[in-house]
C-alpha cells in the first residue's frame, strides 16, 4: 500500500535562490511516512502510547530535481520490512515530474530505550500492507 500526501513549499523552505532547502526533504519524507501510517489506521502517537518507538537509523536522498517557492509537492511512501528493520521508500513530484527519492530505515526500540524485533503486533499490522 503506497500513500499520497501533498504539500505546498513555503517561503521559509526555500533559500535565497527560491529553491526548496535540502534538508526539508527528509522533514517531507516523514509527513509521508506518518501520512502511510494513518492510511493503515493507525499512528506514531498510538505505536508510542503503547510503548514502541521508530528511531530512524539511516536516511538516504537522491536529487533529481530542485523545488522551489509555492510547488504543490506530491509524497508519496511506500513501506517493506527488510530483516528486523522498517524501511520506508519515498518519492516527491511536482505533477508528474520526480524530483526526489530515497528512504528511511528504522528499528524497533521500547519504552527502555532497547532496540528489539518487531513486536507481533506490529508485524501483524504492516505485513499485510508491504510494497513488494
């Protein structure tokens, strides 16, 4: 299950040149991510209440082409389990026009601040919604 989420660029986005600023694409990575977990019926805030946490443990991004000042950008996030770790696949257009791409993976840590497996449940939430 792939989602969608849009967003306009900002003015404080951008730098001098009107060009969206590199780092916002990992800021726009995770509003695709949290919009994938709303669209499986759950939350970060619900995962954390019940004690379980995804730290990011590697971030990669691929420029392809810049956005600028007042884009209407298109997320979209896509989710597979690759071992113990969540990966999240991401690509960013401007109409049908890719600009970026990359991922985020992820580990399971509790409440101790201890990296773990997955838990069942949460398995049992994800697996059927990977993107193969």
């Amino acid at each position: 299950m792939a989602s969608q989420a849009q967003i306009r660029v900002i003015y404080g986005d951008t730098d001098a040149m009107g060009f969206a600023y590199y780092g916002n694409y990992l800021k726009w990575f995770e509003i695709g991510r949290s919009e994938w977990f709303r669209q499986t019926g759950t939350s970060y805030r619900e995962l954390e209440s019940s004690g379980l946490y995804l730290p990011v443990v590697e971030a990669h991004c691929s420029y392809k082409k810049p956005a600028f000042y007042d884009d209407t950008l298109t997320i979209r996030a896509a989710f597979r389990f690759a071992g113990a770790r969540l990966r999240f696949d991401y690509r960013i257009f401007r109409g049908e026009e890719l600009l970026t791409e990359g991922y985020t993976l992820h580990v399971c840590m509790n409440n101790a601040k201890k990296v773990q497996k997955p838990p069942e449940f949460l398995r049992k939430l994800l697996e059927p919604v990977q993107d193969l």
